[in-house]
C-alpha cells in the first residue's frame, strides 16, 4: 500500500530575526532574513525532506517574500499545488527578538495578508488517504480556522490521520472560537504533539501520566510529548519511550518544535516503528536550534544519522 499524503494547512510567512539578545522589537536592532517560516510550513517542509509525499495548503503574496518561500517548499520537495499565490495581498511577516532566559518577543503581520486568504482545493488528495497536520496556532486567526476545521471534518469524516500540535498559548485559549475548534481538532486526531507546557495548561489538575490517559481513551493512538532541551517521550500502541536531550549550542529555537513534529509524523506515515520515529524527531529537533532561521535547521535521514552518531542523548 502507498503512504497517505502529509497534507499541513496554515500560515505561510517570512520571518525576520534579531541578532541582539535582550532588546525587544522597541530598540533598534540588526535582523536578518527574510526566512521562510509558518509553523505549518517548517512541519511539512521537514516532514518532505524525511521522505514523505507532501502538500501545503496556504497562501502567499505574488511578490518576493512569497516566491522565496514557494522556491524553498518546492526545493524541499513539498507539494505545492495547494498554496493560493494573491496578487492583490502581501505575503504575511514577523519579526522576533530574544532575551537571555530563552523567551521570545514576536509581531506578526498575519491578518489580511495572503496568508489568511487562500482557497482550500479540494481535489487535492485523496482525503481518505490523508494525513493532515494542524498546528494550533493558526486556530487564533478566524478566516484560517474556518477553512482549516472544514478541512479537519472531511478528512475525519472520510477516515483520514490527523496530527495536532496543541500549541496551547493563553492568548488562543481566550478565544472561545480558538479554544473549540481545538479541542475538536484535538478530538479527531491519531497523533497528538504536545509540549509540556500544553499538557500543564489543558489538564492543569492533572499529572502528566493521566493527561495522557485521558487522550488516549480519545481517538488519539499516539503521543509525542516535547520536552525541549530535557528530550522527549512517545506513548502509544502499547510502548513507551523516553529519549534525553542532546547537548547543542542553541542559536535560534524558533521552528524546533514544528521540525520535531514534521520528522516523527513523516517517519510515522513510512512505517517506521514508535521508538525510530521518536529517536530521529528529538535529534532532528537538537539539530533545528543550532542554526538561526526558523525553517534553516531543517534536516534529513542522513544528516540526523550522522548527528545521532557523534552525540550522547537517546532512549532513557
């Protein structure tokens, strides 16, 4: 049998970067970029260069921003067909700046740009043999949710996969419209891939053992838990596996979490067992922060093989 289509569904943006650590977006700064970026973009740009068949939904401006990320997608061997290219919109942008302790200032310039206005074809794939990816975040913006959920329903109604990054930020959550579509989302999906932080703020009277219980007593069948620098853990069919973190010198995380996502669900859609699938995501989400750019630490087999060769951390 053929693999299902990894089908990710979202924003599509570029991204500038700080290069000075603890100024906020309030003081002037150099940056670079533009960087392609989107979480749903860095997930199937990652998932396609792990050997998937691919397909990203979204859209861009027919200007130089979108075509930069266009020519990455395409080099990368995502499927194309499904990104709306608006020349009457600019193709959406943020900008990001670091502080010491690891947290982030962001802007996006998201809402009425091409990346909230794109049309979801539906011929596509083969919905039944889909497996479509949703990250939370892009519930918040409401022209997105729309296409996204309709897309999420007949996928599920036509027994499709679904993956799902909860990507719980308080700010979505406030969102009444936001916080439903998610918990649907998160209804409907095989594969859930929450970090810690997601598992604290939706179950918070709950341990981490028994939020996990109650997912899977949902549809869910499997579990990738991100632990950022700490590792992983992957529950599922039965097993579990616990992998620690590697030792890297972190230069951008932005994206590690979406290149963790996009690795473990390509290898997961190929056939590969839980613990391979768990192994490889949590290098290749090591390798993603060591470069800066949201979509620059994105890797393939060979390079997570000879990562994974010359560094400690794996299965605890």
């Amino acid at each position: 049998m053929s693999t299902p289509v990894i089908v990710s569904i979202g924003e599509i943006l570029v991204e500038f970067v700080s290069h000075r650590i603890g100024c906020g977006l309030a003081q002037i700064s150099d940056y670079s970029g533009p960087y392609p970026s989107g979480a749903p973009a860095i997930f199937v740009d990652q998932a396609a260069r792990m050997g998937a068949r691919t397909q990203m939904i979204g859209g861009v401006g027919d200007d130089a921003f979108g075509q930069s990320v266009l020519t990455r997608l395409s080099a990368d061997g995502v499927g194309t067909r499904g990104v709306t290219v608006n020349p009457d919109r600019a193709t959406g942008v943020a900008f990001v700046s670091y502080y010491a302790d690891g947290n982030r200032d962001f802007i996006f310039h998201l809402t009425n740009t091409a990346s909230d206005h794109f049309s979801v074809p539906e011929d596509l794939t083969d919905s039944a043999d889909t497996f479509l990816h949703v990250s939370a975040a892009s519930l918040g913006n409401a022209a997105m949710r729309a296409m996204i959920m309709a897309t999420v329903r007949r996928v599920a109604s036509a027994g499709g996969k679904i993956s799902c990054d909860p990507n719980a930020r308080p700010e979505l959550m406030r969102d009444d419209a936001a916080r439903d579509a998610l918990f649907e989302t998160m209804e409907c999906s095989t594969c859930l891939l929450p970090s810690t932080s997601d598992l604290e703020f939706l179950f918070p009277d709950l341990s981490e053992d028994a939020a996990i219980d109650q997912l899977l007593a949902a549809k869910a069948e499997v579990i990738a838990i991100k632990r950022g620098a700490q590792g992983a853990t992957v529950v599922g069919n039965g097993e579990r596996h616990d992998f620690s973190g590697h030792s890297v010198d972190e230069v951008d995380p932005t994206g590690a979490g979406d290149c963790f996502g996009g690795t473990f669900v390509s290898l997961l859609s190929q056939g590969a067992s839980l613990r391979m699938a768990g192994e490889m995501a949590n290098a290749a989400g090591a390798i993603a922060v060591t470069r800066r750019g949201p979509m620059e630490g994105n890797s393939g087999p060979d390079e997570i093989a000879t990562f994974l060769e010359h560094n400690s951390g794996g299965a605890a």
